[in-house]
C-alpha cells in the first residue's frame, strides 16, 4: 500500500514539476503576418483607429469601445509611435498588447503582435492561463489575417486603386500655356484642339485620349501643358513640341472619379503611395482626360486616369 502511494506521490511531483518546467512564469503570445505591402503602408493602419475599426468591423462584434472576438474583448487603447496598444480581457485575463510593423524588403513587411500573460504561481494557474493563451493565439491569428487582407488592398490605404503598367503610348506632341488664374475646362480644350488640328494637317492620328499637367507656379501665376499620343513622328513647330516618353516605363495608375478636387487628391494619393514605397519619379505625373470636359458639364461624372511615372 505503501508503495502505491510513494508511486502516486511520485507521479504528482513530477507532474507537477513538468507544469513548472514546460510552461514559464511569463506565457508570452505572439503571432506574426507577412503582408506584401510597405512597412509605411502599415504604420498607417496601426497608428489610425479609424482604419483599425474598418478591420475589426469586419469580422468582431463592436459594444461601445470594445470588440469582441472568439470569446476575448479587444480594446484600442493608445496609440503609439509606428504601432498599437492594444488592451485584452477576458474572464480571467486582462492583458495588454503591442502590435508593431516590421520591414522585411522594399515592398513587403509584417504585422507582429505580441502579448505577455502572468502565468501565476500555483500549477493550476499555470495549467488554466496555458490554456486562455492557447485560445487568444488563435483569436489574434484571425484578426490579424484580416488586417493583411485589408493591407493588401491599395484602396483601403490610400482611397484609390492604384496598380502598376508599362507604358505603351510612347510618342505624343504637346504644348506648354502661362496663365494668370488655374486653367479652365475651355482653355484646356482650345489647346487640345490646337494638337488634334495640327495632328491630323500632318496625318497623325491620336492613339489614346488627351493629357494634362496643371503646375501652380505661385498663387496667381500657372503652367499647363496639354499631350497627344499619335501614331507616328511629325514636324515640330515652335510651340508644338515632340515628346517621347520611355518605352514600358514604369506607371502608377488610378482611375479617379470626379473634378478637379478628387483630381489632386488622387494625385496626393498616388505621391504618398511612391514615398511609402521608397522610389523615385523620372518625370512628371499627368492626367488622361478620359471624359470630354466640354461635353460633360457635370464634374461628378468625369473620369480621369491618373499616370505618375516610377523608377
């Protein structure tokens, strides 16, 4: 009899024991996801709890300022520089955690979240917190799979979708105008006007639809310069110039909906999504006049595809 309680008296200790060796005083929780998308791309998902929201609306129940999540409530608490606190509780837990962007190349990086819970000092303790760690790996798992799908997704980062093409229309004759006020829709066109006309007296035909690169020199003094692909080399003139872009060169492109306003802050967009990506522009970003501007009065219903060449 005796030995049967020697043998139980064992077996608990090392039971025991093993509790205290295979699970730490400190249950670290991490969980960690490569996203193809820029590290400054991310830092501005996690240092903007408006966006954070639009990720979390996704899947988590909303109460208040709380979200709730595979059986944990998760609370935006601070942010921080380049990352999140976020606060976790759950009967029996309350944590918080820190989710950080990390770089890994040019155009790809990661989101790593990490939360440290007390294992306490008893076995049992230990044995029920390895256990709410095992659940809130799993909960953070999915939430942070719906951060990389939103990451990767251009328009939810910058309000436009840009994509990346090589340039075909490599050959185009344009000409530059002064003004003393931002051009209008009917000074834009009289100069697109004077391109076609000159175009088609030399046999050229237009290969895509017009262009335009509006530059504000200082508050009353501006520069415009309107382009025309065509199909072939053709005389200059002294103010009619030939330009040649490079051939499938690098472009960021954005269809963007609206007038002038939602034009300029495409093209914000668009400088913003060039610096988070660390490259430079060779040239200048231009507009393609997808909508006729003189028959189309109603701004709202302008199309505009935004170009901004890359290297």
């Amino acid at each position: 009899m005796k030995k049967w309680i020697i043998g139980i008296v064992v077996i608990a200790c090392l039971a025991i024991g093993s509790i205290y060796i295979f699970i730490p005083s400190v249950i670290v929780v991490s969980e960690v996801r490569y996203i193809k998308t820029f590290r400054a791309a991310v830092a501005k998902l996690l240092t903007s709890k408006e966006k954070m929201n639009q990720c979390f609306d996704v899947v988590a129940t909303k109460k208040d300022s709380l979200y709730t999540y595979k059986g944990f409530d998760f609370h935006l608490s601070k942010i921080i520089f380049n990352g999140t606190i976020i606060d976790i509780s759950s009967p029996g837990l309350h944590v918080s955690s820190n989710l950080i962007p990390l770089e890994l190349t040019k155009d790809s990086s990661s989101l790593y979240w990490v939360a440290e819970i007390k294992a306490g000092q008893d076995p049992f303790s230990r044995v029920k917190q390895y256990f709410i760690g095992k659940k809130l790996k799993a909960s953070m798992s999915g939430l942070l799979e719906e951060m990389k799908i939103y990451l990767e997704q251009p328009l939810n980062t910058y309000g436009v979708e840009i994509k990346e093409i090589q340039l075909t229309d490599s050959l185009l004759i344009s000409t530059r105008t002064n003004t003393n006020a931002e051009p209008g829709v009917t000074e834009i066109y009289r100069q697109i006007k004077k391109l076609e006309d000159y175009a088609l007296s030399q046999h050229a035909s237009p290969t895509n639809a017009p262009m335009l690169h509006i530059l504000k020199v200082d508050a009353t003094h501006f520069e415009f310069m309107v382009g025309l692909p065509i199909n072939k080399t053709i005389a200059e003139t002294g103010d009619i110039l030939i330009k040649k872009m490079p051939y499938k060169g690098n472009m960021l492109i954005a269809d963007i909906k609206g007038g002038p306003a939602a034009v300029n802050h495409g093209l914000q967009q668009m400088d913003a999504y060039r610096t988070d990506s660390k490259r430079t522009s060779p040239a200048i970003p231009f507009e393609l006049l997808l909508t006729n501007r003189i028959a189309e009065p109603d701004t709202s219903k302008w199309i505009t595809r935004l170009y901004y060449p890359v290297m």
